[in-house]
C-alpha cells in the first residue's frame, strides 16, 4: 500500500530502532522527519533512504520541540504519525545508589519528552486538514516487567503506557489514535551486552537472545498503516526464547 503523501516524524531516529523504523517507513513511501540530538547520526539516517528530513532536537527542551513540529509543518504542511521512541536509561545500579540527576534525565527524555511531542502532535493533527493523525509510542517489556535495577527505565515505561491510553482517550473525538509497541531484545547497539550477560531476577548474570530490529520496523509499519478507524492499542514483539514469560 502507498503511503504517498504521508508524513511521519521518529524522534531518536540516529541509531536502533528509530533508525530502521525510519528508514522502514521512507521506503513505503512517507516523508519522515528524522530527530534526535546527534546531527551526524541522524544524516547517516538518512543517507540509507530516500525522502527524510533530519533536524536535531532534544524532545526534553519544549522550545526544541516546538521548533521540530513547526519545521514539519513548514516542510510538509502537515503530520500523520509520530513515532515516540526517543529513550534513554541508567547503568544498573540498587534504587537506593542512584543520583537524583540520572532519575531525572531519564524521566525528562523518556515521558517528558514523549508527552511534549504527543502534546505538539495533538495541536497538529487537530487542526490540519484532512484532520487526525497516528501517535505510536515505544513502551517496553519493562512496562510489563521490570529488570534488576531499573527503576528510572522502568518507572517511565509504565508511565508512558498511561500517557498511551490518555493520549487514545483524548485523542478520540479528533481522529487521532494511538498504540503503543512494546520490544523486547531488538537485537541494536543498546542490546550488544546481552550475548555477554544480563542480570536476571535471581541474582545471576545470563546471556538472553535477541530477534532482528527490522521485525520491529515491519510492525510499526503495519500500526501506522491502518486506517484512522482502526488501532493496535498495545502490541507486544520480543525474542521468542527471552526470558520474560515466566520471568521472576
């Protein structure tokens, strides 16, 4: 299905997932807009495919922000989905160690950030025309269960799974809809460690698999391509043999 004409913004789209859902989404035929903080990075995005714009932003600063959505608007006059997958976490470390500067960086970039771009988003979506949108936001199997010493990582991912439904709700009577993916071990640079051992919940280090990143693309593809009457509200995609059924 062409997606001619569509318009599509991915914040954190330097590396991982971003990255390949990006470059996914430009080869259906969307006009991506590709932010991140790394302008480098996010060139090197667009260098593997067609039809992207990269601006730098940092989605924790509203004025950076605003300047993302109003860029889209001026480039393409108008927006159809957002990816939310801009995130970031801490080194494992007990709660009680963690300085309050890395919960609150963590807290800034992965809800703060995702609930300022929803926020721009909704404000777009509402008064283009033809009017709606598609928000999808990247939650994790931490919005299901938590790892070891994850609390910052952990904490947000739960939070933005309220953002999600708040966002579905609200967005309603608008045409906006919105799901949320939930990846467990895409196999990118932030997963690299696992093949060398993760903390499980019984105190032991384990190496976990991980599944291709381009399956996530594949299906935020398939959310972003159903028509406005229709949503995923949660979708989960994880390597089979992970431990998280039955994990703890």
């Amino acid at each position: 299905m062409s997606k001619a004409g569509k318009v599509a913004i991915v914040t954190g789209a330097g590396s991982g997932i971003g990255r390949a859902v990006a470059v996914a989404l430009s080869n259906e035929g969307y006009s991506v807009v590709v932010a991140g903080r790394r302008k480098d990075a996010l060139d090197a995005t667009v260098a593997m495919a067609g039809a992207m714009l990269a601006i730098a932003c940092d989605i924790a600063d509203q004025a950076s922000v605003r300047a993302l959505f109003a860029q889209t608007k001026a480039a393409y006059g108008r927006l159809d989905v957002l990816f939310n997958n801009a995130g970031t976490g801490t080194p494992p470390m007990p709660m009680e160690d963690l300085p309050l500067e890395q919960w609150k960086r963590v807290v800034d970039t992965n809800l703060t950030g995702a609930f300022l771009c929803t926020q721009e988003a909704i404000r777009l979506m509402k008064s283009q025309s033809p009017r709606g949108g598609r928000i999808i936001n990247n939650g994790s199997i931490s919005a299901h269960a938590p790892r070891p010493h994850s609390a910052p990582y952990t904490a947000t991912k739960h939070a933005m799974t309220g953002l999600t439904k708040s966002t579905a709700l609200d967005g309603r009577p608008f045409d906006i809809a919105c799901g949320q993916i939930d990846i467990g071990n895409a196999a990118t640079e932030m997963t690299s460690r696992m093949s060398a051992g993760v903390p499980q919940a019984n105190g032991e280090l384990a190496a976990e698999p991980t599944m291709d990143v381009q399956h996530v693309a594949r299906a935020v593809v398939y959310m972003a391509s159903l028509p406005l009457d229709a949503n995923v509200p949660f979708l989960t995609i994880m390597a089979t043999k992970m431990p998280f059924i039955g994990r703890g």
